[in-house]
C-alpha cells in the first residue's frame, strides 16, 4: 500500500514538471517611469503667480530692506548695528520685532516712519523710505507679516516693449537704489532718475554688472542676484535703445 501511494506521487511531480513551466522573474520595471525634464530657467516660469493685492516678502520686502538698510555698518550680518539683522525672514521678524497685524507695535515699522533724524531708519545720509515703500512694509505686517513668494514672471518672461518707467525703474528701485541714491552713493553712481540709468547702461556697466559678467562689479551687493528673466528685460531694453 505504502509503496502504491508512493508511486503515485512522484508520478504526479513528474506530470506537474511537464505541464507546468518553470517560474521566471522578468526584471522590475516601473510603471510609467519619470523622465527628467530639464526646462530653460524653469524657476522663472513656474511657482505662484503674483496677486495684485498681496505684499509678498520675498519679493518686494526683502529686496527693499537689503537695499535700503543693509549698507555696511548698518544692518548686514557683519555691522548688526543695535543686534538688528536685515538679511532674511527669521532675523528681520526676530531682530526687527515685528509684531504680524500691528505695525503700530512692530519696531520695525516705527523706526522708518520716526521723523526725528536721529531715530529715523535709515539714518542720514541715506534718504528716509518713500511714502510707497512705508506703505508697502505697512500693508506686509498688516495682512500678517508671512514669509511669502511670488513669481513675477510666472508661465513666462515677457521681454517685449520693455521701457524705463514700466519696467526698470521699478526694479532698481527695489533693488539698486539703495545703495545707489541721489545721497551717498556707492562707486559714485546713481541710478534714481532715467539719465543716471541710461548714462550707466550706454556703457555696458548696467547690465555687466547685473549679469555678474566677468571685468564688472557683481550687483546687488550683498543681496539675491537677479533672475535670468530680469537681466533678459535690462538687455531688451538696452538694445532696444533704452526707452523712457
């Protein structure tokens, strides 16, 4: 019986080799696989368009503080005059004591409205904040003092028709005149009204030293370099001789 039963099972294994082909493992290769893209200056194009009633800080506060009050011996990293540091979010809201939704009560804020010349930021020489510039850093705290970012240029960087007033002005403004004002400017250069700039850009200076290229100054000192996009818009515009 023992013997039978025996039989029968290494007749079935041999059955089931001849039926039932050996088992093979294909190699593992993932659904749908990513294929890396490699966009021309994607971070010019993509992120989060700007809304036309937010302050973003990254963009327009920032710019504005490294501009206007971080000259050395002001409030860069090295100087850190009264503890306060201008450099980003963290130290601005910590050094700057800036109290989200109350100007009134953010040191900050007080200090660039004071009208007495000893108190007021930034200090003479320099020329006080604009009416527009207070405003700008009044509305940030207000709408709650966050560490925002936008995309000026978001789905793409539009050259085209480029003048003076509607598109370097406002950008040297936030980022170049600080240390380039009627008052105190740095390497004797100013660049607050169309001729200084134009008078600087007709000599390769302007977009030399913003394109960080070789021989030239790199600018904006101390602060994040232009985008590709915004060096594209001075080149336009120089070439396209220089439109106010």
């Amino acid at each position: 019986m023992l013997k039978t039963r025996f039989v029968k099972l290494l007749l079935f294994g041999f059955i089931s080799v001849l039926l039932f082909p050996s088992c093979k493992h294909d190699p593992l290769i993932p659904p749908n696989p990513v294929v890396p893209v490699n966009p021309i200056d994607s971070s010019d194009f993509s992120g989060w368009p700007c809304g036309p009633d937010t302050i973003y800080f990254q963009n327009q506060v920032l710019p504005l503080l490294i501009s206007k009050c971080t000259q050395s011996g002001c409030h860069d990293v090295a100087s850190h005059k009264e503890g306060v540091v201008l450099v980003d979010y963290q130290r601005v809201m910590s050094t700057g004591k800036v109290k989200a939704f109350n100007p009134g009560n953010s040191k900050l804020y007080k200090v660039i409205v004071d009208t007495d010349p000893g108190d007021r930021m930034p200090e003479p020489p320099y020329s006080p904040l604009t009416a527009d510039e207070i405003k700008l850093i009044r509305t940030w705290i207000e709408q709650g003092a966050q560490n925002t970012a936008c995309n000026e240029n978001y789905g793409s960087c539009d050259t085209q028709n480029v003048t003076y007033s509607n598109g370097i002005a406002p950008l040297l403004s936030s980022r170049c005149t600080g240390c380039h004002s009627s008052t105190n400017p740095q390497g004797n250069l100013k660049l607050t009204t169309y001729d200084e700039v134009k008078a600087s850009a007709q000599g390769g200076a302007l977009y030399g030293a913003v394109a960080q290229l070789p021989g030239y100054s790199a600018m904006p000192k101390g602060g994040t370099a232009l985008s590709p996009c915004f060096v594209s818009k001075i080149k336009a515009w120089v070439d396209a001789g220089m439109p106010q």
